[in-house]
C-alpha cells in the first residue's frame, strides 16, 4: 500500500499541544486552574493586539510550568518560534531547559548553541530556544534571527538584567539593546516575573502595565500570606530571631543541631529516611561560603565520630534542644536517629553563576538526608528547593534593602504546606521586620494592579527602596504623589451618607466597601490600616468628598491628575496617618484615593496618565 503523504501532513499538524501539556499535570495531580487562568489572561491579551506586557506571580509558584503551557499554546496559535530568556547561568538554563524536554512539549526545546549551527534551518517548523541574557550568546542569536519575523520572546526573571540601567544617561545597556533587537521584525515580548516594578518604573520595552497578567497561587503554595502575615502573631512555622549586631557562630550551630532534630523527627513520624535541606544565605562573598561551611563540617565530623572530643558536648546540646521542641519521651529517638544517620550528609557550595562543577541538582533536589546548600546571589533567583526545611538568612544590607532583591530572596515560599509544621526560619529580628515590611508594600501594590484598572503605585520608604535607582526612568515617574487610586465606582447618596459617618472609621470603611466593591477599597489596605494605627481612631481620617471637575489639570473622565488628587490632607486632620477621599465627577463616578502622611514614598509610573 503506498503511503499517504497528504494524510501524514495533516496528522503532524494535528497537534494539541496545550491540552497535552494540561493532562500531563493532571496525571501527576498538580492543580492546572491557576496555569489556564494566566494563559487564557496572556492569549486574550495577545488578541487585543498589545505586544508587549508582563505576567506576573509569586515566587516559587510554579512559573516553570505555567511557561511550558503557555508556550504550547503560542505554538498551538501558530506562532512558529517562542524564545526563552534566562539568567546568565549554566545551572539555571540546564535546569529549565531540561524540565520543558522531560514535558515532551513538541517540538523538544533546544538550546541556543545547537539553532546557531549554520547547518540548522528556521525558514520552516516551529522551534522553541533557549538562550541565557548573556551578550556573547544574544549576539549570536540575533545574528541566527536577523531576518526571521513575529517572535515570541519569553523573558524569564525579567526585571533582572534586561531593565534599561542607563536610561536616565541616554544611554542603553547591552542586554537591554540585544533584547530589544530580537524583538524587532513585529515580535512580542512577554516579561515573567515575581518583581515586575522594575520593568514598570524603567518602561522596558513600553510594556503596558494595565495589561499586565496575573499567575495566582495553586492551593497548595505557601508564600507571604504564610511567612510575612500582616498578624505577626499568626505565623504557622517557627521562626527564630536573632540579636541584630550579634553574628557569633553559635547561632549558626544552633540551627544546625534545630534542622537535625527537625528532618529526624519528622522521618521518625512519617516512618521514612527521606531527604532535607538546610540553605544558609549570610553573604555574596565566597570567602564567606567558605567560614559558613566550617560550623557544618565540624558539627557533623563531631557527631560521626563518637570518640571526638566533642560528641558528647554536641549530642547533650541536641537532646535538650530536641526536649524543648518535642518532649521527653522523643527526644531520645530523636537523638539515635541523627546519630544513625549522620553520615548520611553533604554539603554544597552554590556562589557562582558560572561555575559548572556545582551539583545544582543536589542541591535542588536534595541527595542526601542532611543536606546543607550554602549560597549568595545566584541562590536567589529562579532556584527552586524541594523539601527545604530551614533557612537560615542574614543577608542584611548596609544601605537600602531593594524590594525585588529580597522579595526574590524568600527561597522559603513554595509548595511547603506538607512540612510548614517543621520548617524554621533563623534571622535577625531587625531584618525580619525589614523584609516583613517589604513584602507589605509590594502586596498594597499587587492588589491594586490584579484590577487592571489604572496604573501600579509602588512604595518605599528610608529602609526600603522599590528598585535600583538608576533603572527608574525619572522623566516619567512621579516620586512622591503620596497617594494610592483605585478602579472607578458608581457614586451615589449612600456612598456620601457612608462618608458621613465619621465616628468609627474602621466601621465606615468596612461598610464603604461592602457598597462599592473589593476592587474600589481592597481588603488588605483596609487591614494594613486596622495594624497601623498608633493614636486610634484617630490615626484614620475619611474626608469629604471632592468634585473633580474643579481641579485644574485633572482628567475628569478618568478621574486622575499627574499631580495626584490629594490636597493638604495633614492640615486638614494632623493626628491622622491614613486619609481617605473619594473624588466624583458630573457623571456620578468616583475614585477612592488613599494617602499615607508619613516617611512613605510613592512611585508611579505617568508616561501613560492622563
């Protein structure tokens, strides 16, 4: 029988690459609600012809692969090339590159250095590549794609490395020019990240950021909400705070002696010998890495030899530690087990970004039962830890602490929730309260852009800076409005009877709410609120409604002015730090607008405003 050719065609283009991917991850019972959510975002964004946007996430919420989904549907819509941007570093490209070969995506993904063989053709198929941020290899690239059209450039961690550092020189940075040259011929580019004001405040590559796309959580991730609550008092794992300008090595070895009991008591419930990891993240320098690694090594020298001179000095410290975490009757099991165990270990040293020899996948996944990963900057982008089980994080700053940089940091957040009972987190009190704070001016900001209506306002503070300076673009970001919007509501006698009542603020915002909806008054604002009220009732002040139309300069449609809305809110109510206003106009639309009178700064970007 001859073959029919015109069948085989058909058959090779009968591919549903995007369902296939979705079954996978129902086969290995990994919730896929979450990942259509951010496709179908990101497909419908496509479609209304905007070329240039962000989606956005928590970290360590399963980007990898949402991207492998996304990308199975750009090729299921016929985009025939879909590049994926990475972090300069051969562990981190290997690591991903590898998870979208081992989904069996069609067609498999390559890795730059095998497209940019002369012998290796674009003109027909479709091709997904792999290329770190790196100016040799983009160079090389570029010179690959120079003629080939409509791209699809994913850019992973995009607010790192590809962001314009010049801008306010009139100059461009290498990368950020190389990117912007592969995007060119019509290609689109989709930046993803867990950090996206960067991109915002620098306007990398005009992205639109009332386009941006939201990767919510699956259920089972654990993330600010579980180790930054608004309610201190409500933390759910053991957190261990240390004196801020004590670094003795003793509370490094404290940890230790916790992670051990911890990992042997949960093997001991469980029935099994599964494997932890220990991450300690102090400094950037390697000579560091090196004096961190010292406290390990003689802890668990000491303890697999029983004859050392400190065996018993260590297994006596271990055993009141482990009396104090889970009793009298199972501290002593504890203590046979990490003595059984003990040798059982390895220690890997993760400081370089090109350094090939790391065991990357050791450390990720970890292959010994007690398993200790020592890192600086690499170990805090795009590296994800299975069965971590305590971090250990002094890893201060003696200026500003940047809020992309820490927030990328919490190596803790991710699918825990199995071990969150036994997980502990050993930092400096100070830092904590730092990064607590971080993390809460980045979710007033989240809030307000999931709306899609209006642009993002981002906060800082004298501790806390949004992103490095020299990738805010100043000539369109207003530094200090002061205030916060959010998205326009139906004005109407109830909403200014609620206004009126003025006696118990809290209770009139709560009501506000329930009238105008959660998108015009989140709810996180309104209990960041009821958290920061150092004189009362008072430390609120909801004022009288303001007309629009009789501010100069304002846009009275949308309802917005570059200058910001907000007038002498202090004069008006001095005791107060939060001040609320809504402003209406002739067509009975309103805005709620949120002003904090303190050493709060207020970022917004104003290229786009009105």
């Amino acid at each position: 029988m001859a073959i029919n050719v015109n069948t085989l065609r058909e058959i090779a283009n009968q591919r549903d690459r995007y369902q296939t991917q979705l079954n996978r991850l129902n086969a290995i019972g990994k919730q896929t609600s979450c990942v259509e959510a951010a496709v179908a975002s990101a497909c419908d964004t496509l479609q209304s012809g905007t070329t240039s946007f962000v989606i956005y996430g928590e970290p360590q919420s399963g980007k990898t692969e949402m991207m492998i989904c996304l990308t199975a549907k750009l090729l299921d819509d016929g985009h025939r090339i879909v590049i994926h941007l990475l972090n300069d570093s051969v562990q981190l490209l290997q690591q991903n590159l590898d998870r979208f070969q081992r989904s069996r995506l069609s067609p498999a993904a390559r890795n730059f250095s095998d497209v940019v063989d002369p012998e290796y053709s674009l003109s027909s198929g479709y091709h997904v590549i792999f290329c770190k941020k790196n100016a040799s290899d983009l160079t090389k690239l570029n010179q690959k794609l120079e003629k080939v059209r409509d791209k699809v450039i994913i850019d992973d961690e995009a607010d790192f490395a590809t962001p314009n550092a010049l801008i306010n020189k009139g100059d461009v940075t290498r990368i950020n020019a190389l990117i912007k040259q592969l995007i060119s011929h019509d290609g689109i580019y989709i930046g993803v990240t867990a950090t996206p004001a960067r991109l915002d405040l620098n306007n990398t590559f005009d992205n639109d950021n009332e386009k941006w796309v939201n990767f919510p959580p699956h259920d089972a991730y654990t993330g600010q909400d579980v180790f930054f609550p608004l309610d201190q008092e409500e933390v759910s794992f053991s957190l261990q705070t240390l004196p801020d300008t004590d670094d003795s090595p003793k509370y490094l070895r404290e940890a230790i002696f916790r992670f051990l009991i911890r990992a042997a008591a949960l093997n001991l419930a469980a029935g099994t010998d599964d494997n932890f990891s220990m991450l300690i993240h102090t400094s950037g320098k390697k000579l560091d890495h090196r004096s961190d690694k010292k406290p390990i090594d003689d802890v668990m020298n000491a303890l697999a030899d029983v004859h050392s001179k400190k065996f018993e000095s260590y297994a006596s410290q271990i055993e009141k530690l482990a009396t104090t975490l889970y009793g009298d009757d199972q501290a002593p099991r504890i203590v046979h087990y990490i003595v059984r165990h003990c040798d059982q270990t390895t220690t890997i040293i993760m400081n370089s970004e090109r350094d090939k020899n790391v065991d990357f996948k050791s450390a990720t996944t970890p292959a010994a039962m007690f398993t200790f990963i020592i890192g600086g900057n690499i170990v805090s982008r795009g590296v994800t830890f299975d069965n971590l089980l305590s971090m250990f994080f002094t890893r201060d700053s003696k200026h500003k602490i940047q809020q992309d940089t820490y927030i990328q940091r919490a190596r803790m957040f991710g699918s825990r929730r199995k071990h969150l009972p036994y997980f502990e987190l050993t930092i400096p009190e100070q830092l904590y309260l730092d990064w607590h704070r971080c993390f809460v001016f980045h979710k007033l900001a989240l809030e307000a852009i999931k709306t899609k209506k209006g642009s993002p306002v981002w906060l800082a503070d004298s501790r806390i800076a949004t992103a490095a300076s020299t990738s805010i673009d100043k000539a369109n970001v207003d530094l200090d409005r002061g205030e916060m919007s959010f998205p326009i509501f139906d004005y109407s006698e109830e909403v200014k009877r609620i206004i009126g009542r003025t006696n118990d603020p809290l209770s009139c915002l709560r009501v506000m709410q329930a009238e105008i909806g959660a998108d015009a008054l989140p709810d996180y604002l309104i209990r960041y609120v009821e958290r920061l009220l150092p004189s009362g009732p008072s430390s609120i002040a909801i004022h009288e409604s303001g007309r629009v139309e009789n501010m100069r300069d304002a846009d009275p449609v949308k309802i917005e002015r570059k200058k910001g809305l907000f007038g002498q809110a202090k004069r008006d109510a001095p005791d107060a730090l939060h001040h609320f206003k809504v402003f209406f106009n002739d067509q009975k639309k309103a805005r709620l607008v949120y002003r904090f009178n303190g050493n709060i700064s207020f970022l917004k970007n104003v290229k786009h405003a009105g």
